[in-house]
C-alpha cells in the first residue's frame, strides 16, 4: 500500500504546481486568519485551479464559522475540510465534502479524544498532529507510538507535525498511516514551500514499500 502525501500551507500557484509535479496528494489551503499560511479565498481558488484529476485540494480551518467553512468549500474548489480546532464531533458535517478532523496529541487522553470523532458526521479521515503553539504548522512532533492506539478505530489516519524529509520515513515506518502532512518542514520560510524540500519528502514516503 502507498502513503499518501499532503502538503500543507501552500499560498503560491507556482509552489502548488511544483507540488503535484513532485507526487503530492493533496494540497492544504490554510483559511485561519492568524496563519502566516493564510489564503484569501481568491487566491485559494486560483491554486485549487491547478489540481490535477486525482489530486485533493484540503481546506484548513480553525474554529471557523459553518457558514464561511461552507462559502470556501463552494468558492474556492475545495475537496474536503480540516477542522483544526477545537470543533466538537457535531461541528463534522454539513459541508458537503469529506471531513478531516485534526487532533493535537500531547498524551494517550488526546488519542482517546480523537476516538470520539470516530463516525461523527462526516468525519472521514483523523489527522494526529503535534501540540504546536498557534494550533498547527509550528514543527512539533508527538509521540508516534500513541497512533497504534487508533489500530482498532476503521478510520484513516494522517500523521503530522515535525515531519521533515529526513524523519518522514521514520515516522511511516513506525505509524503505518493512511497518509503523512507537513508545512514547516517543507519550507523556505512560512507559506513558501522549498522545491528540493517537497520533492525529497515525497520520494522519501513513495518509495518506501510496505513490508
Ligand atoms: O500551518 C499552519 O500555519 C496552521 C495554523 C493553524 C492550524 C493549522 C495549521 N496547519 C495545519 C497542518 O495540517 C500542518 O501541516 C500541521 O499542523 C503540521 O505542521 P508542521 O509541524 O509545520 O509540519
């Protein structure tokens, strides 16, 4: 089985189509005002503009409103929502797409938190990140023994936070995810992505084969 790639945090057209050329995923699109990542919708659509037939374009939200959440999904050619808050289980539907709900693991307590999204609304995919400062996109990493905890869940499951190209592999190897997200990892400075950096952690995760 291959793991998916996300690249998270892209703010320019011409980082997005490195993206997809070097084997991306999907691409996030950080709608939290206080990101240095942040997107203004046109500019959110105009990269969604470049999704290849396969790829995701993933929205990211951080307590956001239903009705603005719901407004991007429509404008801006989004093919899910990550809620990246602190969104109840009720918050996880009635956008239309597919819910990614994000978890910020400190201890086991946050993994037995991520449980509780399990089959609530649209929840289709949980994201395991680190407890950064400012709710995501900081570099910090959890404890990956903690995502075998969720090995009974039937969820996929996204490993984030601290990944870079050189620790990705690691992190596969001892998590077995659905897929691997990275934004600071990745980058020359916040929301300009570093090509060698993109394509290095992609190769690092599709080329690895799944004993
Ligand atoms: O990236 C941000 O600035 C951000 C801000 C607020 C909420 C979420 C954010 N990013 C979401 C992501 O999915 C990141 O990829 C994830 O937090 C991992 O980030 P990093 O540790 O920098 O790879």
């Amino acid at each position: 089985m291959s793991t998916r790639v996300k690249i998270c945090g892209v703010t320019r057209v011409e980082d997005a189509r490195m993206a997809w050329a070097a084997g991306t995923d999907a691409l996030g699109l950080n709608f939290y005002p206080r990101s240095p990542r942040y997107v203004t919708p046109e500019v959110a659509a105009a990269l969604a503009r470049t999704r290849p037939a396969l790829g995701a374009v993933v929205g990211v939200f951080v307590n956001e409103s239903p009705d603005i959440i719901r407004a991007r999904v429509r404008d801006c050619g989004l093919t899910s929502v990550q809620l990246h808050g602190d969104e109840p289980p009720e918050a996880c539907a009635g956008y239309g797409v597919p819910v990614i709900k994000a978890l910020r693991v400190r201890g086991p307590e946050d993994v037995e938190k991520a449980r509780t999204y399990v089959g609530a609304g649209d929840v289709a995919t949980l994201l395991l990140d680190g407890a950064a400062p400012g709710y995501g996109g900081g570099g910090v990493g959890f404890d990956w023994s903690l995502v075998a905890r969720l090995a009974d869940a039937g969820v996929p499951v996204l490993v984030a936070g601290g990944l870079n190209p050189d620790n990705v592999r690691e992190a596969v190897r001892a998590t077995r995810p659905y897929g691997v997200d990275v934004a600071s990892g990745v980058e020359i400075s916040p929301g300009v992505k570093d090509a060698d950096a993109v394509r290095a952690f992609v190769r690092a995760v599709k080329t690895l084969a799944w004993e």
